[in-house]
C-alpha cells in the first residue's frame, strides 16, 4: 500500500448528488407559454459544478490495500483519537481507546458519501480517527484495513470483520448437523483474506467421533489446525483457549453450533446469550444478532458474529477458485489446458486424482459448486 498526500478527485455515490436537470417544463409552459420560456438552450457538461461526480478531497492516495476506499481524507490528529470499533448500531459505532473509554460514535458525512461497493462504511475491529466530544464522537477517517472476511450482499461487499489474525470455523457434529461444502466456503474466505483458518468441531459428546474422523482427517492432511470441542463437558477447551491467546480472532459458523457457547465457557464472565436448536428443522435460531468484539483476559481479543445459513463469496473469480483450494492447488500446473476448468477437460489432473483417490471427492464436488456460483 502507497500513500501520497494531495488533493484527489475522487468519486461520490450518485443517490447524493443534486438533480442534474431542472423539471417541470410542462406546468411553465402551461402557466406562461413560449413567451416567458428562458431555458437553456444549450447545455455544456463540465468536470465541475452541480453536475461532476466527482469532489476533490484533500488527503492520502490509497493503492492496494482493503480499506474499501481510495483515498484516506486528511484529519487533524491534535484534535482526534485513535479507537478500535467494538460494535455497529445502525448509524452509531461504539469505539473504544487504547486507555479502555467508549465513545458512540457517528460516521462523517464525507465517508458515507464516497463511492464504494461496501454494503456499510465502518465495520466491527475498524481501527478509526475520530473527534471526540463527551462520551460521543465523529469518525474522521477509517485506517486502511488488513484481515478482512467479506460476503457478498445484494451485489454489495458486507465485511463481517476487519483487521483479524485468525478465524475460528465452528460447527456442530450434531443438532445441527455438520455442513461440510459451508465450512469449505469460510476456508476459501479465509485463504483469500490471508486469515489463519482453525477448524472447531462442537458438540463432540453428543455423537460416536469414530465416523466423523475421515472428515477430520481431510482437513488435517491439507494442514489445517481441527479441534474437536465440548462447550458442555470441556473437552479440549484448553486448546482454544491457548489458540485464541495474544491474538485478534474472528468466530463463525451457521447458528445454533454453539458460538457464544464456547465463548462462555472460555470466558465464564462474558454471559452471552444462547439458544436451542429447533426440533422442527434443527436449525439454530438467532440470538447473536451483531457482531461484537470481545476483549479476552487472556490477551488479545475475538469477534462473535451472527450465525450464517449461507455465505457467498465475495471478490472471488472462478479462474480463481482452484487456487484457493489447498488440495487441489497442486494439481493444477500439470493440466494438459492452462486454462482448465477442471470441470470437463481431457487430459485434467485434478479430475485424474479425484478418480485416482488422490484428492478427496467431496471437496472436489464443493469446488464445482462454488465454481458455477462465480460469474465469469
């Protein structure tokens, strides 16, 4: 990431520009005819006035990068604060300072009328310049993010989190059931954002774990770090606990696997609320209904999110989805097409290891799925 001070022309979202056109020319001519008509005959559109969109802003050229914009609006830092944000609240943003004071924060104008694809501006662990004033306060400006897990919403970029180490996936070997082609989805997110995946299996006393096993061991092989926990006996909760020390961790999975379960029973202060899983469907019903960003005793902190039934990807080609499977990523170069779908080629290594055993058929059939969601 570069950055350069200047003044930038840089665009706005078109819903917050002025009309371009004056109306009404039917009830004048009605009212006063041709004679009283002095409109503009001739219109000449410049990079200026009520018509540009585009604004200059004065502040630091961002390239590379996933702070969402590009450019960073200039602040006066004698008058603002640095805070992490703990939680969005609609249009106010509860930010904290290095010395543990919260302020409620509301977002500056300039930042909700940039252009970008975000589905909103601030997202939960955003780090922020903000003005403060009593125990409120005015977000100046969003610090360029690292460790981002996007979805895709609506067309639009909804970011869960910024600026994590770590993503804690958490399923349920039982009610509800264990969903493999979601858990492969969090792992994609995860090898694209450059965020540590750790794999927590829970729930583990409620089944025989000698079936689960070949799943586990899928998983384990590609080098990916699987627990398989208890938030009700405590089976293995010391190495979550060790896991999750001195680090910025985000958790998720579909609702009901017992999120806010672990966490309670890793941070036995924290009381956050918990649901049952309905007999009817055996799907989980929500009762984290924003993300949140917990402060550990241990050292470090993780973000408690909202459970997801779905998760679209978001920024992620097709051409780009092979890369990101760990197994399947070495097969790729010995293809007979460098362009290779792997879907239907002759001559295709990674159709020939999954007929040779060599690569996992499950996950194989998850990358053709997640293929075909892409758009080319």
């Amino acid at each position: 990431m570069s950055k350069k001070k200047k003044k930038i022309r840089v665009s706005f979202r078109k819903n917050h520009q002025v009309r371009t056109r004056e109306s009404g020319f039917t009830r004048k001519f009605e009212q006063h005819g041709f004679e009283e008509d002095d409109t503009t005959r001739r219109e000449q559109i410049s990079g200026k006035g009520e018509l540009a969109k585009k604004r200059t802003v004065v502040g630091e050229e961002v390239t590379g990068g996933e702070s969402g914009f590009t450019v960073l609006p200039e602040v006066d830092l004698d008058i603002c604060l640095v805070g992490r944000v703990l939680e969005v609240r609609g249009l106010v943003s509860v930010v904290q300072t290095s010395d543990g004071k919260l302020y409620h924060c509301a977002l500056r104008r300039l930042l909700k009328t940039l252009a970008t694809d975000q589905r909103h501006v601030v997202a939960v662990g955003d780090r922020v310049q903000f003005r403060p004033y009593r125990q409120e306060g005015l977000i100046e400006r969003i610090e360029p993010r690292s460790g981002v897990l996007s979805r895709t919403s609506r067309d639009r970029q909804h970011v869960l989190v910024a600026n994590v180490e770590k993503m804690v996936i958490v399923a349920s070997a039982a009610e509800p059931d264990l969903k493999p082609h979601l858990i492969d989805r969090f792992l994609v997110a995860a090898e694209q954002a450059d965020i540590e995946p750790v794999l927590c299996i829970n729930k583990i006393d409620l089944i025989e774990p000698g079936p689960l096993q070949p799943l586990v061991g899928v998983f384990a092989q590609m080098g990916y770090k699987v627990l398989q926990v208890s938030a009700t006996s405590g089976l293995n909760l010391p190495s979550l606990r060790e896991t999750l020390c001195n680090c910025a961790s985000v958790v998720v999975g579909q609702s009901g696997v017992g999120k806010s379960s672990l966490l309670n029973a890793i941070e036995p202060d924290l009381g956050l609320r918990i649901g049952s899983v309905s007999r009817e469907t055996q799907k989980g019903r929500h009762t984290t209904t924003t993300a949140r960003l917990i402060a550990l005793s241990m050292g470090g902190f993780i973000v408690d999110t909202p459970g997801l039934r779905q998760f679209a990807l978001w920024d992620i080609t097709p051409q780009e989805v092979a890369g990101l499977f760990r197994d399947i990523r070495p097969f790729v170069s010995y293809c007979r097409f460098p362009d290779c779908t792997h879907t239907h080629e002759a001559d295709c290594a990674v159709k020939a290891s999954v007929a040779d055993g060599r690569l996992d058929a499950r996950r194989y059939e998850s990358y053709c799925h997640m293929r075909r969601d892409g758009k080319d």
